[in-house]
C-alpha cells in the first residue's frame, strides 16, 4: 500500500485502495462497481477498466463514468502472453486490487501469484453450487426454490476461493432461466458486490490489533 498523500489543505491523508475492473461482456456489474465508488460507498478509486474484448460492452460504461478503459485481447494469444500484456497495463494504472465482473478467463498461478490475496470476483449462484458458466439458468433448470449469488476471493479454480458474500432470492415459478438470471444481476449481484467491495476496504484500513 502506498503511503499517505499530501491534500489541498496541507494535511497528510491515508491514499485509497486503487482497483482495476476486469470485465468481459456488456458491464452491468462493472456499472454498479463504479456507480458504488462514485457516491463514495466504497472510500477507494477505480484506476481503469480493462476488457478482454474488443468493442465490449462495459468499454462504454467505464467512458460514462469517466474510467480509463483498455483493451488487452486474448483470442488469439497464449495465456502467458495475454497475462503478461495485462499485467503490464495495471502496473501502468497503479491498480493494487481487481474487481472480476464478467471476466470470463481463467487466471493461471504465474498472475495469481501477482496479486495474491487481491482479486475478488462475482459469480451467479451459490456457491460451491453451480460453478462454470450460466450458473444463473442452471438454477433454474435445477428447480431450485432459493438462488443468489456469491463474492469471493480468486484462486486457481474455477469459481471457488473464499466466500465474502452471498445473497439470495426466492424463485417465481413463471419467469423461466432467462428472467431468473436478470432478477439475480438487479437484485443479488448488484447489490452484494458493492457491499462486499466495502467490506473488502473496510478490513484493508482496519487497524492492526497486537
Ligand atoms: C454476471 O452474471 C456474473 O456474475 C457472471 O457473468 C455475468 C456478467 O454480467 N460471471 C460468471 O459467471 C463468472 N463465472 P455483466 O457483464 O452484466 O456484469
């Protein structure tokens, strides 16, 4: 962490927790992060938005909220040579923490080991339950009466490492996989990552207890 900074009225201040936003798809995630950030619900700063994907939704969404977006495409790379690209661009931003928010990519041990302990991500479902891809609709097609979401710690796996939050929902039975995975996005996701994100600061800025 880097060290107090000098303000307009000459006092030192403690720096905020600088994250980085790694997102794949159209943002709606990343949305609610910045939104959170913005009205100072989480005290830290968003340095940059870094996407995956060319044209991806969530590009427009950080260029809303004034976020420097970037661009690191994977296709088509080897995974250490996507990873060491993206690394190089946070280093650039001075990211000290990531926030996954629909980054649909594996990240190996090599960048894991880059960030230990710093990266949180969101995933659509109860975790260890339904991990991988679509854990919204599988829910539903599971037949499951309460569903929610889960915020946790990245490491090596697939949608595992420890849980910060979770939160859910009862099922409606008319609303099918579709309607069930939006209402889990506007009332579990964006709801549970702004709160985890701030449980995450509040635990960084935490006196040590001896
Ligand atoms: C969200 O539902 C998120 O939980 C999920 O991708 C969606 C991205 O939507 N992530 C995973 O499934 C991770 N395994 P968004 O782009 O609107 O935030």
């Amino acid at each position: 962490m880097p060290g107090p900074t000098e303000s307009s009225s000459g006092m030192r201040e403690p720096s905020r927790p600088r994250f980085a936003i790694l997102a794949s798809g159209r943002g709606s995630n990343a949305d609610a992060l910045m939104r959170a950030f913005k009205r100072n619900f989480i005290a830290g700063e968003v340095v940059a938005l870094v996407s995956n994907v060319e044209g991806a939704g969530v590009l427009e969404r950080a260029r809303e909220h004034g976020v420097p977006g970037h661009v690191v495409v994977s296709k088509g790379l080897t995974r250490e040579a996507h990873e060491g690209a993206l690394l190089t661009v946070l280093e650039k931003t001075g990211a000290e923490h990531l926030l996954l928010a629909g980054y649909m990519r594996i990240l190996s041990p090599w960048f894991l080991g880059r960030f230990g302990g710093r990266i949180l991500n969101i995933h659509p479902s109860l975790l260890p339950e339904f991990p991988g891809l679509h854990g919204a609709e599988r829910q539903w097609q599971a037949g499951r009466s309460v569903v929610g979401a889960t915020v946790h710690f990245v490491d090596g796996g697939v949608d595992t490492g420890p849980v910060v939050l979770q939160g859910s929902i009862e099922v409606r039975g008319d609303e099918g996989p579709e309607g069930l995975a939006q209402r889990i996005l506007n009332e579990v996701e964006h709801v549970i990552y702004p709160r985890a994100v701030r449980l995450f600061v509040e635990r960084l800025t935490k006196p040590v207890e001896t």
